[in-house]
C-alpha cells in the first residue's frame, strides 16, 4: 500500500465495488424505488435486529481493548431503536416471531467470532455498517418514511440524535482508521474482512429476495 495513501482512502477504494453491488442487489432496489412492501421493509428491519444485537454485544467485549475501543461510541448504538421499530411495525410478542435468515445467521456468527478474537475483524464490521448507517442509510430512512407514511416510528433505526454532523463525525472516524497502529499485512486482513462483510449485505438481500419469493408462491 502506498504510503501516500491513507489507510481509510484505501478501504474506501477497495470496497467501493463491494459497496455498490451491495446497494444494487435487487431486493433493496425495489424497497427504495416503491417497488416493494411495508412487509418487505419489515423483514430487513427483523435482519437488522440480529446484526446489530451481534455487532453490539461485540462492542461491549471490544471496550477492552486499547485499539478497537476507540471506534465503540454508544452514540452509535442501534439495538434500542431497532427494538422499538420493531414494537411499532410488528407488535408485542414480536421476538417469538422472528429468526435469522441463512446469511444472517452467517454473518452473526462471523461478528460473534471476530469479536471475541480479533479487534481488526470488529472494526472491519463497526465501520461496514455505522458509516453506512451514517451515510446511504440516511438516504434509505427518508425514503421509507415517505413510502410508508412513517414519522419517526418505524425508522427510528436511521436517526442518529445524538449525531449533529454525520459527515464530521465520520471524518473523525477515518482519522482514526488512519491512527491505527497496524502494519501492513494487519491492514490487508481488516480491508479483506471489510470485502467480507458487504459480501454478506448482498447476500443478505439475496435471501430476502428469496424468502418473498417462498413466501407469495
């Protein structure tokens, strides 16, 4: 990797790909272009409860250490308003009814390894979805509040109130990938697990896809 290169410019390059196949895989085309159904969100939504229950519990065992601690910022946390979405679209009782699609399943068990044994592999995840979150997923909260007629419930997994400037918040995150005191092979592991985990986005929207298709025939 060349030293003029930052090491987050070269995960940002790296997975750009990644990232845009992930965000055409064509169940979320549909949800964002009104093509798909509250049901559809509903079921992403359901998705998202195991990942984010996975990544945070992570969070918790990653406080620890010296180097993935500094990227765990509970302003991030997602769990609660995930849980509360969930309360509004689904109703009591919703976590008798939900379970974990394949690749979820897959990908929980990967950040639940990682998490316990790699703080590189962690911050290869946290920075795969937060700065999603912080970003495209901003995006993604509008157009469902629009879709759906949703105020705040419902999407409460998009608001970051205690975010008042995501973009400046996420430089300060890329100054801290570029603090990082890794070496370069290091950075070439947590780059491939960043690949790795959009690698399970797509193929999360894949099942999705799949599990309608199951579920109208």
């Amino acid at each position: 990797m060349p030293d003029t290169v930052s090491f987050s410019a070269a995960v940002r390059a790296r997975s750009s790909a990644a990232h845009s196949s992930s965000e055409g895989a064509d169940f979320m085309t549909d949800l964002m272009r009104g093509r798909g159904s509250r049901e559809d969100y509903v079921a992403l939504v359901v998705q998202h409860w195991f990942i984010y229950k996975a990544l945070e519990a992570a969070a918790e065992t990653m406080k620890a250490d010296p180097v993935a601690s500094a990227f765990v910022d509970d302003k991030l946390t997602r769990l609660p308003a995930i849980e509360a979405d969930l309360d509004f679209l689904i109703g009591d009782g919703w976590r008798d009814q939900v379970e974990p699609l394949p690749t979820t399943a897959r990908y929980v068990a990967r950040i639940a390894e990682v998490g316990a044994t790699w703080p590189g592999g962690f911050v290869a995840h946290h920075y795969t979805r937060y700065l999603g979150d912080l970003s495209g997923g901003q995006f993604i909260g509008k157009i469902m509040a629009r879709q759906f007629g949703f105020e705040t419930n419902g999407i409460g997994f998009y608001i970051f109130d205690e975010i008042a400037d995501p973009a400046a918040f996420k430089d300060v995150y890329r100054e801290q990938l570029d603090a990082v005191p890794w070496d370069a092979a290091e950075r070439e592991r947590v780059i491939d697990e960043v690949l790795l985990a959009y690698r399970f986005n797509t193929e999360l929207f894949v099942d999705l896809a799949a599990a309608k298709a199951a579920a109208a025939a």
